[in-house]
C-alpha cells in the first residue's frame, strides 16, 4: 500500500490558522488575493517569517495549503503483487 496522506508535514499553528483564514475569505466569501490580503493586515497578520502579507505570499498559502490538502485526503492506491496460494494437506 502506497499513500503520500502519511508525509504530514508540520503547520505550525500560526501557519494553519492563517492558511484557514485564506481559504474562508477566498472560497466561502469570494475575495480577491489583494483583498484578503487587506483584511488579514487590518486584522494584524503578518506572513509566518513576520513580512506583511502581499496578494502574492496569500495566493502561494492558498496555492500550497489547496495542493496539501489534496496530498493528505487522497485515498491510498492499493495494489496487489506476488500472491502465491500454497495448498496444505
């Protein structure tokens, strides 16, 4: 059995609490990067290296943390190889 669904990766949790604040503004209420961008600086975010956010850093956290989830949820691909049946009398 193969799965990339065990290389976790470690989100600290700044990093996962932020990455779930881009994806809320973009998926659920529509906002543009830019946009979101604004709001998390209004709100006092900063990158997880301590930069301001630019539409640029809250596109690459959407764009890594879609391609994470994706990595982690995916059912594991399953093949069977070299099965012998031996018969026991």
């Amino acid at each position: 059995m193969r799965t990339k669904g065990l290389m976790i990766g470690a989100y600290s949790p700044y990093q996962t609490e932020l990455s779930d604040k881009v994806i809320y503004l973009r998926d659920s209420e529509g906002l543009t990067y830019k946009a979101i961008a604004e709001a998390l600086i209004a709100e006092g975010y900063r990158s997880p290296r301590g930069f301001d956010l630019s539409p640029e850093s809250v596109f690459s956290i959407y764009k890594k943390r879609k391609r994470r989830d994706v990595r982690l949820l995916a059912a594991p691909a399953l093949r069977i190889c070299a099965v012998e049946i031996e018969h026991l009398t």
